[in-house]
C-alpha cells in the first residue's frame, strides 16, 4: 500500500512541476516588464497579470482536491517505525 500512496503523490507532483515552472518565468517576465514600462505598456502589462493570475487560480482549484486525497493517504497510512 505504501508504494501505491508513494506513485499517487508522485503523479500529483509531477503534474504541477511544469506548470508552476512556467508561472515562475511569467511572473519573472512580468517584473522585466514593469522595471522597463514605458507609458503606453501599461496594458500589455495588466493582461499579463490578469492571465497570470487566472493560472495561479486555476491551479489553485485543481490542486485543491489532490490535497484532499494526500491528507487522506496520510491519515489511513501506516506510520513508518523507526530503528
């Protein structure tokens, strides 16, 4: 059961790994943008932070209930003795 629990959080972890590397260059280009900002970029810039925005919520949301399957694994889990 234990290496079952260890693949699920695996994948779990493995599926947001790229996403959350693809927001940390946004948010990274974003900075970059706003130390550069012209007067007429300003849009530019708030429908970055918009879009931006909207992925971190949407992962927000589907992380939610894969932290609800962890907490589960963790509750039901063996604990490990130690030596």
């Amino acid at each position: 059961p234990d290496w079952v629990a260890y693949l699920i959080i695996d994948e779990i972890v493995d599926g947001f790994v790229r996403q959350c590397a693809l927001l940390e260059s946004e948010v990274d280009a974003i900075e970059d943008l706003a130390n550069a900002l012209g007067r007429f970029d300003q849009m530019d810039l708030l429908r970055r932070i918009y879009q931006a925005h909207r992925r971190v919520t949407l992962l927000g949301r589907l992380i939610q209930p894969k932290l609800e399957v962890i907490r589960s694994l963790a509750k039901h889990s063996t604990p490990v003795l130690s030596p």
